[in-house]
C-alpha cells in the first residue's frame, strides 16, 4: 500500500508542477488552446497518442474485443497504429497544419466555418461537437472504479471526484501546453507500464507459447467461433467481418475527431511532422498492440467474478480480474497506467469542448464583442462545467447517456471526417456537401441507436464514416460551388515555393 500511494503521490504531484511551469504560455486564446502553435514533435506525437488511447482501450475495449476475437484482437491495435497514426500523419498532419495557421483556425468547427465561408456551418459542427463530445468524457472514468477499488479500496466517486479536479487544475493553469507536457510524461508511464504489464502476466501463464497453446485448447463455442477448432488463437479469430468494422471504427475514425485533428494545429512547423509521424506510430504500436494483446488472452481467466448474476460477461471486469495477481510495484504500476489513460484523454476532451463551445458558439453568436481576457475566463469556466458535467454522468449515468457514449466516435467521424479530409485536398468540395455529411454522420448513428436497423453500435459508425467520404464528393458535383476566388486564396497557402540541396535531386545530365 505504501509504494501504491508514493507513486500516486508523485504522480499527481508532477501533474500539478508542470501545470504551474505552463502558466506562462496560456496568458492568451492561441497559447492556451494551441499552445502557440509551437508545440514540438515529441509532445504532439505523446498529446496524439495518450488523447487516443485511454482506459476506455485499456480496460474496456481490449477486454471486450480480446474475448470475442481472441489474440486476432491484436488486429485492432494494428490497424490503430497503422491508419490511426501512421497514415493520419501523413495524410492529414502536413495539410492540415498549412491550411489552420492560413485561414487562423483555432478548431475544427472554425476550420468548417472558414474554409466553406459559412457561419451557419460552424455553429452547427460546434454543437455536435458538444453533443457527442462531453457525455464521451463520462466514459474516460469507466476503467477506474474497479481496479481502484482492487488496490485501494477507495469508493469509484472519490477516484472520479479526484481525477477530475487534478485534471482541472493543471489545465486551467497550463492550457494546452499543460497537457501536451502531462500527455508527454503520462505517455512514457503507458509505454513501460505496458510493457511490464504484459510480460507480468505471461509469465504467469508459463510464458507467450504456452498460453497461446492454452487459448488454441478452449472448446469451440458454435455459437461464438461456428465450430471452428482454436479460433480464439487463430489468426483472423471467429468474426473476421465484424472485427474488420472494429478497426475501421477505431482507426479511420481519429481521422475526424476534433480533439485528435487539433493536435496537428498546435505542431511547431512543418519539419516537425516528419518526426511526429515515427514517433507517434511507435508509441501506437506499443501502446494499442499490447492492449489488445493482452486482452487477446482474457479467456485463459475465466472465472465467476466475470459474470453478472444472470450469466452475462462484464467485461470491464476481464482485464482488471487479468491483473488482481500482479505484485503489490506491478499494480502499482497499472493504477498510474490507468490514470495517466484516463486523464491524458479527459484534459484533450474538455479542452477541445470548452474551446469550441467559446470560440465557435458563444463568441460572435451570442456575445458579438468578446475580448480576449474575457475569452481566457469564459475557456476557464467552460473547463469546470464540462469536467462538472462529465463527473455527474459517470457517477450516475442514465441509459440514453450510455448509449450515446458508445456511438459518438461514430457520429463525430462520420459527420466530420469526410468534409475535413476532401476539404484539406480538393477545391470543389461546396457547403451543401458538407451539410450532407454531417446529416448522413449523425442521423445513421442516432437513427440507429433507437431502431437497431444495423446490429452493431460499432459497424453503424464504420458505415457512417465510408457514408460520408461517398456523399461529399457525390453532392459537391451537383451542388453549386464557392467562389472560384475565395477558394484559390485559401489553397494559394500550399503554394509556397521549397528549395532544395542538389544532393536531393538528379544531376542533368551532361550533352556528348
């Protein structure tokens, strides 16, 4: 207990530290939403990664899927590195750097207002964000309340109430900053915890050969694996189609989230992308891969403490019951794992919440005149209330709030992804296409919620984003377009002429 409690202790410690040390560059709306926009590679790489994967993937997700598809769950965190990250980045991260700082473009839903020359626009991406955003933030919690409860024995309502008020004080002091410095440490922790976590319970299972062997042993479930003999060790698992829908969701679904995208706004410069892409895939590949890795193992722990009294897995409870054998350093270990999940996650959430909701809602809509000090405390604010509001639905989370937690992925990569991407490369993207995708994005993922016309929460969304990259090129053929001029000077940001050294290109070759 003693070595649990120092190692909170400094971790919660350092937290707070760098939030003072951070101060310093939140004194006005750009340095405390983006930092200044000078942000290196390392920190926007960790902020990138710790923002993606939080206790929700650790606990929740690869528990889950690790159960239902076995060690082919590992897929998922593949996929997660290699289209979540590495192709984000590349895809994504150069453009959408030039474009934002061209058009002075703080977040997404300003981005969709700026560059489609549409107030209306902007509003309305503005409230979806909130919508989908700040009920997400309840769930950041969910893989807490057991294993603190494991190690601790601490009620789940004071590890909320506390992680939500150290997270509010580093962020209200440091801004963005703040969080890219706390996502940076906090990432580091992840990486090694990871790691030792894994070997930790291998090695309790006689090491990666014999417990895979184990897993190919189980008794095929027809219900589950249709007779197939060691599907859970298999390399595609027993439901390829739906674990394919998992990694879309999961992978190409950062491409439109707003609180990932926006860590390409804050990178100090162009350069700097190049490396952020290595580093960031990397730490995708430690960080997702061992965690549905580890998860792949779950049904080696089969045991009555998984279950609900009616017979039905929990399985929140699979890779916390995983751990409970773990030495007293190792748990240790994993609470400050988990933590540092969860509160990387929270701090992007609310700061990308409360953002959004003054500079795209509040700001120029209902107070035409906001000077900047007052915008700095209205984002202060906005951080209490939305961390406030997240508290109460964790602690007391009504039905619809749950189901929405699980679509809004879904709905914000459905509406979002295909506008922002075609609107970073192609000039004829109009507005009616853009209105067109955050319909289609939103409506196929509520709709669905309430009539279950597609059986998985999780394929709903993965055919709401494909939906939407079909729609807005679709109606941007057959709608009216932007002005010719308006468009060519927000692209003209792309024309910037590169010099190069004549070691980078071919020598003429010389006339006979």
């Amino acid at each position: 207990m003693i070595i649990k409690l120092f190692l909170l202790i400094l971790f919660f410690g350092s937290m707070i530290a760098v939030g003072w040390h951070s101060r310093r560059h939140a004194t006005n709306v750009n340095g405390f939403v983006l930092g200044g926009r000078s942000v290196g590679p390392w920190l926007t790489a960790f902020a990138y990664g710790t923002s993606y994967f939080s206790a929700v993937v650790f606990v929740g997700y690869a528990g889950q899927f690790g159960w239902k598809y076995g060690l082919a769950s590992t897929w998922i965190g593949i996929g997660n590195a290699v289209i979540g990250s590495l192709l984000a980045w590349v895809v994504l991260g150069r453009r959408t750097r030039v474009m934002t700082k061209h058009l002075s473009a703080a977040t997404m839903p300003d981005f969709f207002g700026k560059r489609f020359n549409s107030k209306n626009l902007k509003i309305t991406a503005s409230i979806i964000v909130f919508v989908f955003l700040v009920p997400y933030t309840a769930s950041i919690y969910n893989g807490l309340s057991r294993l603190f409860g494991l190690a601790f024995d601490i009620p789940y309502t004071y590890c909320v109430i506390g992680m939500a008020i150290l997270t509010g004080i580093y962020v209200i002091m440091g801004g963005y900053m703040a969080t890219a410095i706390n996502d940076f440490i906090q990432g580091i922790i992840m990486l090694f915890g990871i790691c030792a976590v894994i070997l930790a319970v291998l090695n309790g299972q006689g090491g990666f050969i014999e417990a895979v062997q184990k897993l190919a042993e189980i008794p095929s479930d027809v219900a589950v694996t249709q007779g197939q003999p060691g599907a859970f060790a298999s390399f595609f698992g027993p439901d390829p189609l739906n674990l394919l829908g998992v990694v879309i969701l999961t992978s190409l679904g950062t491409w439109g989230l707003p609180q990932m995208v926006q860590k390409f706004y804050a990178i100090k410069s162009e350069k700097a992308i190049a490396t952020g892409t290595v580093i960031s895939t990397i730490f995708a590949i430690v960080v997702a891969g061992g965690s549905y890795l580890l998860g792949g193992f779950g049904r080696l722990f089969d045991n009555a403490a998984i279950y609900n009294a009616d017979g039905s897995i929990v399985y929140d409870s699979i890779i916390p019951f995983m751990l409970s054998t773990l030495p007293d350093i190792l748990m240790g270990i994993v609470i400050v794992l988990v933590l540092s999940a969860s509160m990387s996650t929270l701090s992007s959430l609310v700061l990308t919440s409360s953002s959004t909701f003054t500079l795209d809602f509040l700001k120029g809509n209902f107070v035409k005149d906001m000077k900047e000090s007052t915008q700095l405390f209205v984002l202060r604010v906005l951080i209490v209330v939305f961390i406030a509001i997240s508290v109460v639905l964790a602690l007391d989370p009504p039905t619809f709030i749950a189901q929405l937690m699980g679509i809004s992925w879904g709905a914000l990569a459905g509406a979002f992804l295909a506008p922002f991407l075609y609107g970073l490369y192609w000039k004829g993207v109009t507005k009616s296409a853009v209105w067109a995708s955050f319909i289609v994005g939103v409506g196929i993922t509520v709709t669905n919620m309430f009539f279950k016309y597609i059986a998985s929460p999780i394929n709903a969304g993965a055919i709401a984003m494909v939906a939407g990259l079909v729609v807005v090129p679709v109606v941007s053929l057959i709608t009216p377009k932007l002005k010719k001029e308006d468009v060519t000077e927000i692209f003209s940001c792309y024309d910037s002429e590169v010099e190069t050294t004549s070691r980078k290109v071919l020598p003429e070759e010389k006339e006979a």
